[in-house]
C-alpha cells in the first residue's frame, strides 16, 4: 500500500483546528501580506524545488514512472534483481511524490487563497492516488510468494537487507491484505470514501457562519473557531459564557448533519475494517504498528481509575475564581490574572536552546541548524495556514510552519514543532527511505519532551511567584487537555464504534447522550455540563482519523517518563533517547520506546504523568494560599 512518507499531520491539534482547545492565535487587527514579511524569517522552499518548473518536471518523471513499474507485475517472483528493482521504483516515486508533495502543499500554506498552488497540490494529489494503484500489486505479489523463495531471495540479494522489517511486518499481516485488484479497487476508491470527511470540513470550516459575540472591550466582533479559542480563556466570564453559547448552539443547528458525516466516515472505516478481516475497526486501526487492543484498552482503564486528580482541579478552579457554580465554559479560565511574558522571538530561540541542553551537544547543534538555516517560517501573514506543523521530507531537511506571536504558548510551539523536526532528521540521517518514516505513536514522543523539558527549564529559572504560578496553570491545562480529555475522546470513539458495529444508528440524540455522560463522569461532581456542550462531539476533526487521538496520551505520558530519566540519569538517557530518534520506523513503537526506557505496554507511565500532575496541583495550591 503507497504511502507518501511525511510528518504532516503529527499534531493534529496544533495544525488547523481549534477543536482540541489548542486552537489559532486569534485574528490580530492588522496581518501583513507576505511580502512585508522579512526574509530572515521565512522557510526556504526552494531547498525542495528551485522554481515551479523544476517541480513541474519531477511531475511529469514521476506519472512516466507509473508505467514503467507496473511492468514489474507478476515478475516478483522470477528473481531477487526484479524483487529489488521494483521495490526501489516504489521508494524514488514516494521520494519523488513526497518532494513534490511538500513543495506545492507548504506554498499553497503560505497564502492558502493562492490559486496557483491550490491547484498543484491538488492534481498532485490525483497522482498519488493513480501511483497507490500502481504499486498494488506489490504487496499481494511478496505475500503470494513461497516462503523458502522470499528466504532465498533475502539470502541472494544484499540490496535486500535494508526491507528486513518490511518483509517481517508485512508476513505479519498477510491475512489482511487483499489480491493485487482489490488492493487497486480498495486504492481507487479512496476518494469516495473521504466523502463525509471532506463534507464535516466543508461544512464547519467554510459555510458555517458564527454569530456576533463580545470582546474584552465589551464589543461586537464576528465569532470564529480561532477568536472562540482566546475567548474561552477571557478572565472576564461573559465574553466566556456568550462565546461558548453561540458557538455550540450554531453547531446545534447542524447536529443532524453532523451526525450524517460522522456516522458516514465510521461505515467507511467498518467497511476497511471487515474487507480486511479484523474483528473490529479499533484492532484495525493499530495493528498496523502492532498495538495490541489491550494497550487502548488499559489507558482508558488506568485513567478513569486516576479521576480524582482531574476533580480536584476542577474544585481548585472553582474556589479561586470564586464561582458558587463551575460551568464547561469555566474550564479555561486562567487561575492567574495579569501575567506579562511577552518573548519576542529572538529570545524565544535562545529560550528553546537553553531549556532543550539535557538533550546534548549533538542535539543542539542540530537544533541551532535548524534555527538558523531557513527550517522555519515564523510570523503569520495575510492568508498563511493557521496554527503550527512540522514537514519531514526525505532527500531535504525538515520545515516548521509557525505563526509566532510573542508568547510563552509560541515559545513552547517552537520547541514541540522542532522536536518533531530533529525526530525527521536523525531518522533520515540514520535510516533508508524504507524504515525512515516513524509512526505517530512515537512522534509526539518527540515533540512533548522538548516541550516538559522546556517547561522544566522555565520553572527552575523562575523566581516571580506570578510567572511561577501561570507555568504550573499551563502545565496543569495540557496535561487536562492532552491526557484527560484526550483519553475521553479515545474512549468517545471506542463506544461509536462499538454501537455502530453491532449496526445501532449513530443518530445525534445518540451521540448528544454519550458525550454529555462522558464529560459527566470525567469532570465530576462539581462541574455543571451544560446542555449545550453535548453537540460538541460535532466539531472535533480528529474523529474523522480512526483511533488516532488515543496517541496524543500514550506519547505525553512516555515523553514524561524519558524527560525524567534524561533529567535525572544523564547521559546514559540522553544517548537512549538519541538512538530513539535515530531508529524512525526500524521496529515496532512498541519496541522503540522500550530499547529507550519507557514500557508503553503496561500502566505504569500514564500513572507517573497522572502523578506529577497531583504533585503541580499541591504546588499551585501552595502558592495560591500564600
């Protein structure tokens, strides 16, 4: 099955979509076209292509090149030469694509109502799907083969070596993959099938109109998914209640509509799920990096045992904003009013590069590469992509897109977003093309350790009792946001699909009453779930990737256990950690994060972050009664 090895998206949270709280910056009042922004601080695409035509090029190599591998069809078995060849035209056309890909899509990020490159990206994106149906008859070809051929032909060929784990990865999953048509069928009708996601990001993102709502200045603005983000933080709680209102009863307007896509992209899901022969959706989604049930399982487990922690920063929240009633849309509010911590960039680099030394002098001459060698488009411009990613792509170094604006959030940003660049560069550094794409449960490894240490970092260096007090509040939210909350998404999706496989209707009364129990039982007794929340269910994109959301928690927690062991070990740790980043997708997660020092098959480091969590709680609660 061809897949364009690249990172985007690895934080789904931090990309487009404000929906998992870790939304835009807002809308400032003047936003600069590009060409006022100066040059030291854009990315240097043309490290991909030179220009357009060079790109064009490469487009025309690359759809001759779907001819010239379908003539390897049905010759996998006449020779180790053949085998060899045929699989190295798959890695320079995802090379290729993958490049191409890049090019066009981080252009058309620039100014997104750039026609040009919408364009490119989009008839790109028709080629890569002619090239999966191009290439698949590959995998049913290997699997078809005897397997004291496949051994004799790994014993022939050296070239051969270097797709040891592909080989052993795709034995394992012989069973479900299909014969070379239906694989070309199941290729082709990819487009149909993304149908109801395109609709749910049509609909919410494009024709969906928000009300007017206040400001802090107790004027009307126009409410957007980016402006709800800033307001839902508001110390002052109208602009709060009236934002959260009229967002979620316009979402409500559509609840029905929304139920439709959503219940749509869980049948198409189903429908892969039982064409491949797994016995659910969920063993489906991670047995493709050999996660067993029982990993998702057992975190849903640990944390509903861990919620008294969540509760009782939930009363905390309560008793200092000195609320008689605490509502959904008091969640997050700042406990601490007032704090000025503006950073301009500049600082926030040396900020980063300070924080991140545990790591090593190797690690941080890389990082300084890639501060200063055009890795990073920082500030936002008229039409940019909103929010932050990172693009590894094989054969040039990685690129940041950031949307920098000054503060500790931004500065904590950089340090995720370079954490997933250096991940993409050691592993490409160290790694063929064939096992260089690590997977996603192991990026936001990566990611939230440079961010913990950072914050690690900010905390030992910081004597203002506010300052102090606003740090701990932001660790406190990410850990509600990306452990707690995550996790109930994880357990939202397991109970879909559970009902719709025993083919219940997942209409929106359905997923109204699931949502409200679930917030219910995870924010506790103190929390008012307002009626209005239950339609949330209706904004979140990441429910549209099967069972992704489960590994924002699994690579927080195991990112807390090896920020740890790196603080407090030294450097055995650090060269651990180092060879994790170097082994990209050379074994399973699983693997790769033990032979670093964290066990994600057992509870044990969703119950250390659950742990440090209720230490920050007595911390704040320390300050706060000084």
């Amino acid at each position: 099955m061809f897949k364009i090895q690249q990172v985007l998206p690895l934080s789904l949270n931090r990309i487009k979509y404000s929906s998992t709280d870790e939304g835009t910056a807002g809308e400032s009042s003047h936003v600069p076209p590009r060409n006022e922004i100066p040059d030291q601080y854009k990315w240097h695409l043309d490290d991909i292509y030179a220009n357009d035509e060079l790109w064009q090029q490469d487009f025309d190599t690359l759809k001759s090149s779907l001819e010239e591998i379908t003539q390897y069809a049905g010759k996998l078995k006449n020779s180790s030469q053949d085998l060899l060849a045929c699989l190295k035209e798959r890695d320079n056309i995802g090379m290729m694509g993958g490049s191409l890909y890049a090019f066009a899509r981080m252009h058309r990020d620039e100014n997104t109502a750039d026609t040009k490159y919408q364009a490119m990206t989009g008839k790109l994106e028709s080629l890569l799907a002619e090239a999966g149906a191009a290439t698949a008859f590959i995998e049913p070809e290997i699997l078809a083969l005897p397997d004291t051929t496949l051994t004799t032909f790994r014993q022939q060929e050296e070239g051969l070596k270097e797709y040891s784990f592909y080989f052993d990865n795709l034995a394992r999953q012989k069973k479900h993959v299909l014969s070379p048509a239906e694989e070309a069928i199941l290729s082709r009708v990819s487009d149909v099938t993304q149908a109801s996601e395109n609709t749910f990001n049509m609909l919410a993102h494009a024709d969906m109109d928000f009300p007017q709502t206040i400001d802090e200045e107790g004027q009307l603005v126009q409410l957007s998914e980016g402006r709800y983000s800033l307001f839902i933080r508001s110390s002052n709680r109208k602009v709060r209640k009236e934002a959260f209102n009229h967002l979620f009863n316009t979402y409500n307007q559509y609840r029905n509509t929304f139920a439709s896509t959503l219940s749509g992209n869980v049948k198409s899901n189903i429908f892969y799920a039982k064409t491949r022969s797994y016995a659910s959706t969920l063993e489906s989604a991670l047995k493709g990096d050999n996660v067993p049930t029982e990993v998702y399982d057992n975190l849903i487990a640990t944390v509903r045992k861990n919620l008294a922690p969540l509760h009782r920063y939930v009363a905390l929240k309560k008793k200092f904003l000195n609320l008689t009633e605490i509502h959904m849309y008091d969640l997050y509010a700042p406990l601490v009013k007032d704090v000025k911590l503006p950073l301009p960039y500049e600082e926030g680099l040396k900020l980063v590069c300070t924080g991140l030394k545990p790591l090593g002098p190797e690690y941080a001459n890389i990082l300084d590469k890639g501060l200063t060698s055009g890795w990073i488009d920082v500030y936002e411009n008229k039409g940019k992509q909103a929010g932050a990613y990172s693009w590894g792509n094989y054969g040039t170094h990685p690129f940041v897109l950031l949307n920098y604006n000054n503060r500790y959030d931004d500065v904590s940003t950089l340090a995720h977003e370079m954490g997933h660049a250096i991940h993409s560069y050691y592993s490409q550094e160290n790694q063929p093309y064939a096992t260089s794409a690590y997977t996603i449960f192991c990026a936001e490894v990566a990611s939230t350790t440079n961010e913990i240490l950072l914050l690690h970092h900010m905390l030992n260096t910081t004597s203002d009792k506010k300052i102090k007090l606003y740090l701990i509040n932001q660790y406190l939210e990410q850990v509600r946001a990306t452990v707690y909350r995550q996790t109930m998404f994880a357990e939202f999706e397991k109970i879909l699909y559970e009902i719709a496989e025993e083919g219940e209707t997942l209409t929106a009364d359905v997923l109204d009453k699931l949502w409200h129990d679930l917030n219910v039982a995870y924010y506790g007794p103190d929390i008012i779930v307002d009626k209005e929340l239950d339609v949330e269910w209706a904004r979140i994109p990441h429910f549209y990737s099967e069972f992704y959301v489960y590994q924002y928690v699994t690579g927080y927690s195991a990112a807390t256990t090896l920020a740890d062991k790196i603080l407090k070990e030294g450097q055995p740790a650090q060269e651990k950690y180092i060879n994790f980043l170097k082994s990209g997708g050379s074994d399973y997660s699983l693997t790769i994060l033990k032979q670093a020092g964290v066990d994600m098959s057992s509870s044990k480091p969703i119950e250390i972050t659950l742990n440090n969590f209720s230490t920050m709680l007595d911390e704040i609660e320390k300050l706060l009664a000084e």
